[in-house]
C-alpha cells in the first residue's frame, strides 16, 4: 500500500473508518525499544498530504501531521497523520 513518502507493503496495522476518512497507522519494530508509527490518510480514494505539526479535525477526531516519513531521525520517531 503506497502513502504520500513512504511504500508499505502490507495495510496498516490499526484502521480507523468514518464518513469517508480511512486512518491507517503501521507500526514499526513493533515490541521494541525502537518502535515507532507512521500514520496516513486517506479522505475517498485520495492520500491526504499535511505540513509538520498541522492538525486536522476529521469525523475520526483531531488529527496531527508529524512529519514526512522521509525526515524521521529515529526508527522510533513519528511521522504522517496520528490521533492528536
């Protein structure tokens, strides 16, 4: 499943749906220190891109942009659409 900066291979682990809205979170390294989450968007059948630090009120609730999955500095950082 491709995402705006990032290829996942498999759907995200946690799907949230509602009125059109899809938030699909992967989690990485899932279990270890270095776990982290990347989360993407999607509004219909289009990814919905953010700026850093963005919030987005959607009818699954407040959602924050992160950052791009390309400018994560840790496998533990964050980065895409996350529950605020």
């Amino acid at each position: 499943m491709t995402c705006p900066g990032a290829d996942f291979q498999t759907p995200g682990e946690i799907v949230h749906k509602q009125a059109g809205y899809e938030l699909h979170i992967w989690i990485l390294a899932k279990g270890s220190r270095s776990e982290g989450r990347h989360g993407g968007l999607l509004h219909g059948d289009r990814w919905v891109e953010g700026t850093k630090g963005q919030v987005l009120d959607t009818p699954i609730g407040p959602l924050r942009y992160a950052g791009d999955f390309a400018d994560r500095q840790f496998l533990w950082s964050e980065s895409g659409w996350l529950p605020q």
